[in-house]
C-alpha cells in the first residue's frame, strides 16, 4: 500500500513540476500547444470514426488528413512568429523602452501590487515587484502573440492547402491500389 | 521625438486594467484564453472554408464535403468551447480538482503554477473535448447534410462545381436560401 501511495504521489509531483514549467511558457504558446495536439491526434480519429455520418468514406479520408498536416504547419510558423516576436518584446522590456503603468506605479507603492502576489513572495517587497513585472510581461506578450497567432493562419493556411492535397492523394490512392492488389 | 507605439500601449489604462484582471483573477485569465481561442479559430475557419472552396487542387467532389466540415465545425466549435471552456475554468471546479491532485505537491511559484493549471483545464475542455471530440461529432452531419443542400447534385457521374467555388456565388445562394 506504502508503494502505491509514494508512486502516486510522486506521479502527482511529475504533472504539477510539468504544469509549472509549462505555465512559464505562456499562455499563448501552451493554447497553441495544446491546439495542434488536439488537431493532429484527435480530430482525425473522431471525423474518420463518426458514427453520426454516412458520408463516404474517401471523403472523410480527405477531410481527416487535413488535420495533421495543417496542426504540424500551424505550430512550425507560430513557434518561430512567436519566438521572434517574444525575443523582440522581451529585448526592448530589457532596454527600458516598454514601461508598464501599473507597474512603475506599484515601484512607488507597495499596496499596488495584487495582495496574491505578495502573499507568495512572503511580502517580500523586491521578489514581489519582480514577480509582478515578470507576470505584466508574459501577459503583454500573450496578447501581441494572439493577433499575431491569428495574422499568421492566413499563410499557414495557404501553405497548408498547397500542401495537403499531395499528401492525402498520395496516401488515399496508395491504400486503393493495395486494395486493388490484395483483392 | 520617435514615439514607441508598443509602448504607448503599455501606458494604456485599458490594457493595464486588463492585465491586472488577469494576475488578480485566476479564472478571468483562463476565460480570457479561451475567448481569445474561440477568436482565432472563428476567423481561421472562415478563412479555411474560403480557401477550401476556391482550392482546385481538391477533386471537386470532395471540395463540398471538405469545405462544409470547415463552416459547420466553425459555427458549432465557438459554441461549444464557449460552453466547456468557461465551465472548467469555473473555480470551483478548478478547486475540487486541484486540491484532489495537487494539495500536497512542492511548487517553486504556486501562483504562475495555478493560473497555468486553470489555463491548461479550460483548454483542454475547449481546445480538445470541446473543439475536437464534440464539435466533428456533430458537425460531420451536419456539414453533410448543408453540403447537399447546397451542393446538390443529381447527376453525380457529371457535377459541375464550379459555379459554386466562387464566394460571391455562394453568398447568393445562401441569400436566396434564408428568403
């Protein structure tokens, strides 16, 4: 029983260690994330799998195939858009030239930082700020990061229907030719 | 004098109220996320569904079906994650099951770590229950069903589907319809 509740407990550690680190990312990366692991494993299971649809099934063949390819050109533009856009904001950050309101207000007082944050940091004035600004800047880059997310669907998606036709040709007719051959 | 326009936004009271909101608000933050994905998705649908349509690189007889699952899984998937992400990112919820599995873990900064969990929760609930197991459920019929109505063809050894790869066509078709 001893075992079980250590492996159970280590295994809960393990997903909260993960959570934190992935919370470091940002929320706009995690979305991102997230959004192209549902779309390259899930979405095509449940279209091919639907038990609602009479639809044929070359065609369903075709729609589930779009999945992946576009999830995987999704994340390849956003991880690199998103990379330089962080890259650049947190470079003009380090250089003084983005200054937050609420921030530099709270560098003058102390009651302006959220009491959460303070609590954390054990009022601990200086961890606080810190934690406050660090926490200003990841959400001011998520917001730049969602318009830019969404600006860049126009040439994932012009890529992605190059491309996809190729793929879902090529592997629609080579499992028709194998039927063929089998048969 | 060079003005930064970037930060000429930071200086905004709005943006600041907001992201203020959001390091306050736990579960602001999380809806907030998924508004933002609902968004996205809504305008890359009806991007996905133009280009669809005008794409003849996809056999004619599949474009209809293709592009329909497009429009259908926009309109039903901004609903349902709506309804899913915003239930999740509800914090009592996020309580329950955060102290059923996390109460008693080590974390460097457990407030970074619990508005990441919430935003994780509500995209898992919108991104991929909400988005990508119930929304093809139920938009695959209906995608089917909109395509015939739209894209009838009686003859299907002859199909001419040109006429509806133009947009503007299809807008008038979709006018006469609601008439």
């Amino acid at each position: 029983m001893n075992v079980m509740r250590i492996g159970k407990i280590n295994l809960n550690q393990h997903i909260a260690t993960s959570i934190e680190k992935f919370s470091q990312n940002g929320g706009e990366k995690v979305s991102n994330y997230v959004n192209a692991a549902g779309k390259a494993v899930i979405a095509p299971l449940v279209i091919m799998h639907n038990p609602f649809t009479k639809e044929d099934e070359d065609n369903r063949k075709w729609a589930s195939i779009k999945q992946p390819v576009e999830a995987v050109i999704t994340l390849a533009m956003q991880l690199v858009s998103l990379g330089l856009l962080y890259k650049g904001i947190d470079s003009l950050i380090k250089k003084g030239k983005i200054n937050f309101k609420y921030v530099e207000n709270a560098s003058k007082d102390i009651s302006k930082i959220p009491e959460k944050i303070l609590k954390a940091c054990n009022y601990d004035y200086e961890k606080a700020l810190s934690m406050y600004k660090k926490q200003y800047n990841e959400i001011f880059k998520d917001r730049l990061g969602a318009i830019v997310t969404t600006i860049t669907y126009l040439p994932v998606l012009a890529v992605s229907n190059k491309i996809y036709p190729k793929i879902a040709e090529k592997i629609v007719n080579k499992k028709k030719n194998e039927n063929k051959s089998a048969q | 004098m060079k003005i930064n326009p970037l930060n000429k936004l930071a200086q905004s009271e709005m943006l600041n109220k907001h992201i203020n909101k959001v390091i306050k608000d736990d579960m602001f933050g999380a809806k907030t996320l998924v508004a933002l994905n609902v968004t996205k998705d809504v305008f890359a649908y009806a991007i996905r569904f133009k280009t669809t349509m005008q794409n003849e690189k996809i056999p004619e007889e599949k474009r209809p079906f293709v592009a329909s699952m497009d429009l259908m899984s926009g309109v039903v998937t901004a609903i349902m994650q709506i309804g899913v992400g915003f239930s999740l990112a509800h914090h009592k919820i996020q309580d329950i099951i955060w102290d059923k599995f996390f109460k008693n873990c080590n974390f460097k900064d457990i407030v970074a770590a619990k508005k990441g969990f919430s935003q994780i929760m509500a995209l898992i609930g919108s991104t991929i229950l909400a988005e990508r197991i119930l929304v093809p459920l139920i938009a695959t019929p209906f995608a089917e069903k909109f395509g015939k109505k739209f894209f009838p063809h009686k003859n299907k050894e002859n199909i001419n589907y040109s006429h509806f790869i133009s947009i503007e066509e299809f807008n008038k078709d979709i006018k006469d319809y609601s008439k």
